[in-house]
C-alpha cells in the first residue's frame, strides 16, 4: 500500500498545468465560521419595515431592521426570532448570549442553571428606541392585536437599556395569599412580566410557569406553580385581564396544567389539569371550561364522563383546539395505562424484544415509535353550550381531520390497521377512510384500502383522493355519497409522468380549494386545473396552456396564511421554474370570475437566480423574498413589485477576495443514445488554454439547483462544491435517470458517458478524473470503480456495496426494513431478492471487488440509521483482502449525514487531502499513507503531509 501511495505522488509531481496563480485567493477551512446566511424574514403589515437576521455559520449573528421609507438600518447584535406587532409599531425579538461566553461555559462544563442567559429587545421602531431585559426564558405577543408583551424572566426583570425606563412594576392582584414570598427559581418557573407597549407600564407575576396569549390580547392564561421554598404557597390558573390589568384566579390547587388555550375571541377558555401528584403513578388529567360569567373554570369533561370510552381517559398529550366559531373544543382521549409496577428490580429481569411475524409493526420501528405510542391520543369533540362530549376517534380510526377550521358537521378519518405489515415491502400502507359526522360520531365508509392519499375539502362538502395505481383523482360529494373520477377530463397526466422508480407514481398534488368548495385546485407537470369535484363542469386550464407550451413549472403560492380557500377574480402569485434554462422567478395570475374566462399567467421576473420565501405585508403591496445564485450570495430584497425589489442586505462581501467560480449547463448523449444534462462548475478564473482535474458530484437529477448558491461550509458528507471550484477544479455535476433492475448499469451509462465526453475538451484533464457521492450516491461510486478504471479516486458516503444483505436490514433511524427500497423505491431493483437474485449481484459492487483498480475512501458510520455502516465494513475488508487501495472513517456515535460540526470540518479536511493527493499529485497526509493508530485516537488526527 505504501509503495502505491507513494507511486502516484511521484507521478502527481510531473504535473505541471495546475501551477496557475489566479488573481484572487482559493478559499481554505478557515473561511467557514464567518460565512453568511439570510433568515428570519419577516415584513411588517403596514410594509415599512422588513427584518432578517444575517447568522456566521459559527458565532454571533445579527438583526438588521430597514426602514424602507428611510433606506436606514438599525442593527441588534445577536438578535433572533424577531416579531413585528400587529399595528407595525414595535419589534420584540431575544437577544442571544455571547457565542464566546457560552462556548467557555460549555468548555467548563457548568450546569444549564449556570450558562450564560439570552435577554430581550423591544424596539419602538418609529424612533429606534430599544429597552432590553436581561435573563429571559421566553415571550409572546398577541396573534391579532397590538400594545401587549409577555415574558418569563429567572428573576424580578429589570430594564438594562440606557435612557428612559419603564413605569414602575404593579403587582398582579391575584387574590392569592402569597404575593410577597420569593418566585420559584427552578427551570419551570419565573417572574412574568406583562407589559403594556405602548405606555411602558408593567405587572408581574411571580412564579409562573406556562402561559398564553388570546390572538386579540385581551386575556392571559398564566400557570402558577408552588415555591419550592415556600410551603404556603399553591398551584393555580389565572386568567388575567389586559383592559383591567387585574387577574382572576380560575383555578387553585392543582398539581399540573397543560394546553391552555382560549377562543378565537379570547373569551372562553379550556384546559388539562389534574389534582394527582407528579410522583403519583397514575395521573388522571380533565378537560376544563371557562367562559365569561363564571366564577371559576369547570370540569368539562372526566374519564367519568359516559361518552369517554370504558378504561379511558383524557389525554394530557393531545392538544385543544376551539373551532373558529366557538362552538365546539377539539381534544383528545386515550386508554388509561396500566400504572408501574414498583415491585419489579430492575436488574433481576430480563431485557428482551420479542419479534412476531404477526406484529403490525416490526419490533425496531415499535421501539423507535414506543413513546409516541404511549402518548398517542384520539379526537374527541365537546360543545359547551350543551355539555356533552361525543368520540370522533379511537383505535380503529387513528387519524381524524377536521376541516373549515372546526366549523364543518364532517370530519375525516382513515386507518392503515390490518393492512401495516405490507410498509416492509412496500413502503407504505392501504388505507380506509371513513366520513365522520362531527355532531354524533357516525361514520360512512368513504373507500376501503386506498393505495394513494385522502384530503377533505376547505368547507368539507367533499373528500378527494388519488389512487396511486389507477393514477386519478376522485370525489366523494359528503352529503350524497357520490364517487366521481374527476382527473378523467384532464388532457394531461395528474401524475408524476418523469418518475423512474419501479412502483406507481405519485401525484403531481392539489393547489387548494376555491370558495365554497366550488372547484379544486390540480396540478400537472407544468399547468394548474379548475375541476368542479362533482364532475359536471369540464376541467379549465387556468393557466390557459402556458406553462406545458413553454415548459414552466407553475405552482400556486399562498402568501396569506390563514386564507383558506381561493376566489373568483383572485389575484394571485405563481412560482415559476423553466424546464430548459432552469430559471426560476414569480408569474400574477387572475383566477376566472362569474363569466369562466380564462387569463394567461402574466411575468414578473424569470431569470438565472434562486428565488426563496417570498412574503407580503398584510395591508401593503411590499413583497419580500431572498434572491441568490451561484455566483451572488442570497440576499434580502423588498419593495412594492416583485422585479424591482430593493436589495436590502449585503451577505459575505468577502466573497470578492477569492476566486469563486460559475455554473452552466452541459449537455451531451449518453451511450444508449439519450440526451443528458447536468451541471458543470468553473473556476472565476478559469482558462480554455489549461488543463483542470474534475470531480463529479451526482445523486439523482440535480440540475433543478443550476442556480443555487452553494456556500462553502463544512460538508456534512456531500462534495463542498465551491471550495474545489475555487481550489482548481472542474465539478460536474450529471443528471442520471434510471431503468428498473438496473440502477447500477444506468448510473455508468450517464456517469462515464459524461466523463469522456468531458475528456475531449482540452480543458478538463481526463486522466485526473474522480468521483464523489453520498448515500444513493455513494452507492453508485462504490459501482463504478468495479465497472471501470476511467477515475484516478472515488470517495464513498454510506455505500450500499451488498444489496443481498442491504435488502433484510433495517433502517435504525425509523425502524423501518429495507426492502421497499430496493422492490419499489430508490434502489429501483422492482423485485423480491428470491424472484430475481441475479440483479441483486449485478447491481452488488462487492461482488466485483476484484475488478477494483480506483483508491477508494469510504465513510460509514456507526450511528447511521439509514445505510447500516456494515455496509461500509463489508466493502473496505473485501478490497482490503484483495490489497486494493481502500480506506474507510467512521465517525462515532454519528449519523447517516454528518451532524457534529467538528466532524464536518474533519471530513472536509481530508476530502480536500485525498483528492489533492489523486488528482493534483499532491502529498499524501498521515492517514492516507500510514494510517492512525487506535492508540493514538484523539491525540493524532493524521493531517500533516508526509514529505
């Protein structure tokens, strides 16, 4: 090994074309930390002020607030989670604490009650005048109103900013006896602080733990929970009023409560509480009622109650939902638990899974879920004005959703009981749906063992489906139980027509609903579809033909999000991507009024850019979005119309130092004769007259992101496209599209096809070639290198290199057996392992690893739970035997993709090393020429270069 190694630096010294000195500096591992990404857009709902936040990939970040009628900023150092107020007067956002101060906290391992504490910013943006509280666990502001802020701060919270200070702090009168002992220092409570934004006055409460906002502002629920140093004092609920400032206790005594929740108008309110002790080993929680007139809150709803199901109770883990008309209070119910038996000695028993073939799911995916099933709630429904409670929901019908926000008299329910142990093959299970009939729990079968997905309709007059092997959708009218195909009058395909995978495809999906569920919404490849869901009317085409006339992908947008439904005359925003030149941009489009007619999408902007989250301020035509490419860093842009935004933020200016690079697309013919495309990567200063080593990065189709930014950052185990770019190399990055049995042999033909074509240009050095994949891609390198020598280096993330025993493992991340991949999805065989097992070792690299002449790294580590890292193991002790050049990391206690960013700047490290090494006969470092001994892990990383 060590003569090979040796070998090719000597022969990489001869080679003299790399010796380019560019203009501009190639980026290096230092340059990660400081590199910037936008986030955290939001826009006021008058329009003139947009914030964001601009974040390091390590360190401290900052909030930048722009005045769009000035054109000026104010800045809040390591601000985050800004929120802008209803009446666009004030920013509330929290204050990280100094990356610095928390690294050397963390460095000394102090206690979470010892690390240093965020605080909060209010900001009265009319005059820039900024009020900060130190050691503030959380805040809330109302979702439909104005002027009030709450916040949990560890202790009494006093103003640090300079200049003008709040009013003096009022005591909540609470009517509890004790106001003046000293507030409970413990992670769950705190000091409440309410404050009145535009007076500055504020109160407090001492010693509350969880507590919520109605969306007017005009009510608090605030949990009150016991000073652990005060022996007087008690649990309770309080229902504070903001107009008055005072407080009602609405509960007093109890050991715990959870989802507090009001109303839509924040007047009736609901919650869990429970009188049983923590330590008990059973709690029994009730649902509790309060509305305006009562003295104190009720007990709706107990496991006494006989609409709750014999040996249930209510479940403390559902949540509780009012529906938008206040009529009606969604929880949920669930069987109670045996309690724990406290006579069992934990060391004297047997730790066993016992695994069933007549399991519903098997025991890892069981283990996995194990939590979530004990949690695990079924809907119920109460109504207030009549105390009762009716059972929507139970064990044969998990999943119940509602629609028209609560509103609807019907419900949908589905279950995949009897029909689960299928996902080990197929992936995914049938389903039967069921119409619920919200007043009195009744159900109608709506279909029997669906292999496809349900919705119901925004008012709920109609339940739609799309069955995955007869590829249409259909209707159910809820009122008369009418079935109707309603995609059967679509001259185009509703489903996926490029899909490649050996199994029915997918759906293209559903846009929405108009207005009284008068039409839905469908989607074709490129067009968007009227269809009247009881089948009478004729589809209509929208988008009138232009999207599939000029290969436009629409989709709709919702920039309102609580808009429900879609409206005749409507205008509305359309995403846009361009098949051909792989642009992306925003169309209008009128949707078709009372007379039907039909309006081609109009163009705001379409061009060679990334467009991302685009947003509208509620009251003001001001849109906002991040704009990037593969040359502009994203950035923030905002203004009245959508082309002519205003950039507003200015991410990594030192871009401009180093030599960066450009995209295009390349296109040539595979060797079956198929046209190609993928993605080809220069350097800024690329020269014709030179030649490049290339390293081609693939997985599926990835030209879809021609225009995306790829920001050098520590890889997580894909190629970090743009350092190598900038350090000398030609990236491409192939397209690759698949015939079922053989994934293996399709990856070659589009892979190598593009290798040698690329070889002919006197650019691209065909001698210097390598490979770089990850999972899926890192399955079809550890291919290639047994079909071909054309690479001088592969480098392999999580390979599959055995599909025999890849095919019966587990995917330890979900508990889930792998065979589905490999019989219908990605692995794309389209068989069982004993119908056709002639395809499961062609497509198998290990079966070929004598063929193998290409050094190969290989990363699988031991926490993976997608690709089980023996996987890895089998391939790397396989060449290993042979004495092929093969090396393999494992980082530990790791995942599938890296998540540890230490570790992501390791294997960044040594991906530069090892291909440097190959491609542009550099000197190998430590750990590829000799490796590094277990007894010097964690002492010798192997970097340095052997000279």
């Amino acid at each position: 090994m060590r003569k090979f190694v040796l070998g090719t630096v000597l022969l990489g010294s001869a080679l003299s074309t790399y010796a380019q000195q560019p203009s501009k500096k190639p980026l290096d591992h230092s340059v990660y930390d400081g590199w910037e990404s936008a986030a955290a857009k939001i826009i006021s709902n008058d329009g003139q002020w947009v914030a964001f936040t601009i974040n390091p990939q390590e360190g401290d970040g900052r909030l930048v607030i722009r005045d769009r009628k000035t054109g000026k900023d104010l800045v809040l150092p390591r601000g985050v989670l800004p929120v802008i107020t209803e009446d666009s007067k004030f920013l509330v956002a929290s204050i990280k604490a100094p990356f610095k101060e928390t690294r050397e906290a963390k460095i000394k391992k102090k206690k979470p009650a010892e690390m240093p504490k965020d605080s909060l910013a209010v900001i009265t943006l009319a005059t820039g005048d900024i009020k900060k509280f130190a050691n503030v666990k959380s805040f809330k502001t109302p979702a439909k109103g104005s002027g009030l802020l709450a916040f949990l701060a560890e202790a009494p919270a006093a103003d640090t900013s300079h200049g003008k200070h709040s009013k003096p702090a009022k005591k909540a009168d609470d009517d509890r006896e004790d106001d003046d002992k000293a507030g409970d220092k413990s992670a769950e409570s705190g000091m409440l602080v309410i404050r009145q934004l535009l007076t500055g006055a504020q109160d407090t409460i001492k010693n509350a733990g969880s507590y919520v906002i109605s969306k007017p502002g005009n009510n608090m629920l605030v949990a009150i929970n016991s000073d652990k140093k005060d022996s007087l004092s008690r649990t309770g609920l309080l229902l504070w009023h903001n107009a008055t400032r005072k407080a009602d206790t609405l509960s007093r005594g109890y050991g715990d409560y959870k989802q507090l929740t009001f109303d839509e108008k924040g007047l009736q309110a609901a919650y869990f509480a429970t009188r049983d002790s923590a330590k008990s080993l059973q709690q029994f929680y009730a649902l509790y009622y309060f509305k305006p007139g009562m003295d104190s809150a009720v007990i709706a709803i107990d496991k006494n109650n006989s609409a709750v199901p014999a040996k249930w109770s209510i479940s403390q883990h559902s949540n509780i939902n009012f529906s938008k008309d206040d009529q009606r209070v969604f929880f949920g119910t669930a069987p109670i638990l045996p309690p724990k038996d406290t006579n069992i000695v934990d060391f004297e028993v047997a730790k066993v899974d016992i695994w069933n073939y007549k399991d519903d799911y098997l025991q890892p995916m069981q283990l996995k879920n194990a939590d979530r099933e004990l949690k695990r709630s079924y809907a119920a429904v109460y109504y207030p004005a009549a105390k009762r409670m009716v059972q929507l929901g139970d064990k044969d019908l998990e999943t119940v959703l509602t629609t028209d926000n609560g509103n609807s008299n019907y419900a949908l329910g589905y279950t995949d009981k009897g029909e689960r142990v299928q996902m080990q093959w197929i992936g995914r299970t049938l389903k039967t749906a069921y119409l619920i009939n919200v007043n009195d729990g009744s159900r109608k079968l709506i279909k029997n063992k669906l292999d496809g997905q349900y919705m119901i309709s925004a008012k709920g007059k109609y339940t739609i489906w799309y069955d995955m092997q007869e590829r249409n959708l259909w209707s159910f009218n809820n009122a008369t139980g009418a079935v109707v195909n309603i995609s059967k009058g679509i001259p185009a395909k509703v489903y996926d027509e490029e899909d490649d995978h050996p199994d029915a495809p997918d759906s293209y999906g559903i846009a929405g609903w108009m207005d009284q569920d008068a039409a839905v919404l469908v989607y074709d490849r490129y067009d968007i579809w009227q269809v009247d869901p009881t089948g009478v009317k004729a589809p209509v085409n929208i988008t009138a033909g232009y999207g599939r006339k000029n290969a436009i992908r629409f989709r709709m947008l919702r920039l309102d999000e609580e808009e429900r439904f879609f409206k005749a005359d409507q205008s509305c925003i359309l995403s846009a991507y361009a098949d051909t030149t792989k642009y992306n941009g925003f169309f209008s489009l009128q949707l078709p009024g009372a007379k039907g007619k039909v309006n081609a999408p109009k163009e705001l902007v379409l061009g060679p850019n990334s467009y991302l989250d685009l947003s509208k301020a509620k009251n003001a035509d001001v849109y906002t979005y991040i704009k990037a490419s593969y040359v502009a860093s994203p950035d923030v842009y905002a203004g009245p119309q959508i082309a002519q935004a205003e950039k507003i933020s200015s991410t990594n200016p030192q871009q401009q130092q180093y030599n960066w690079g450009t995209a295009e697309l390349y296109k040539w013919t595979t060797f079956s004769g198929k046209p190609a495309e993928g993605i080809l990567y220069k350097p800024e200063n690329f020269d014709a007259n030179k030649k490049y080593p290339v390293i081609f990065y693939f997985y599926e189709k990835l030209t879809d992101g021609l225009y995306n930014y790829q920001a050098p950052a520590p890889t997580p185990s894909r190629l970090n496209i743009s350092f190598f770019v900038s350090r000398g190399y030609l990236v491409f990055a192939p397209d690759i599209s698949y015939q079922d049995g053989y994934p293996g042999k399709s990856a070659y033909d589009y892979i190598v096809s593009a290798a040698e074509d690329l070889a002919k240009k006197p650019w691209a050095d065909g001698k210097h070639m390598g490979i770089q994949g990850q999972s899926w891609g890192g399955y079809q390198v550890a291919y290639l290198v047994t079909q071909t020598n054309l690479f001088a280096a592969a480098w392999a993330g999580a390979p599959v290199a055995n599909m025999t025993s890849a095919y019966g493992g587990i995917r330890w991340e979900s508990g889930m057996n792998r065979q589905f991949q490999y019989e219908h999805s990605q692995s794309r065989i389209g068989a069982t392992l004993w119908d056709k097992p002639e395809l499961y070792l062609q497509n198998s690299p290990l079966f070929s690893l004598p063929k193998v002449t290409t050094p190969i790294a290989i990363m699988a580590n031991d926490a993976d739970g997608a690709v089980p890292w023996y996987q890895g193991i089998e391939m790397f002790t396989g060449l290993r035997r042979l004495g092929k050049p093969v090396w393999m990391l494992n980082y530990n206690n790791e995942a599938h993709n890296l998540i540890q960013r230490q570790n992501r700047k390791d294997i960044s490290r040594r991906e530069q090393q090892f291909f440097d090494h190959f491609l542009k006969g550099e000197a190998a470092p430590e750990w590829l020429e000799s490796g590094v001994p277990a007894t010097e892990k964690g002492i010798n990383w192997g970097w340095d270069l052997v000279k």
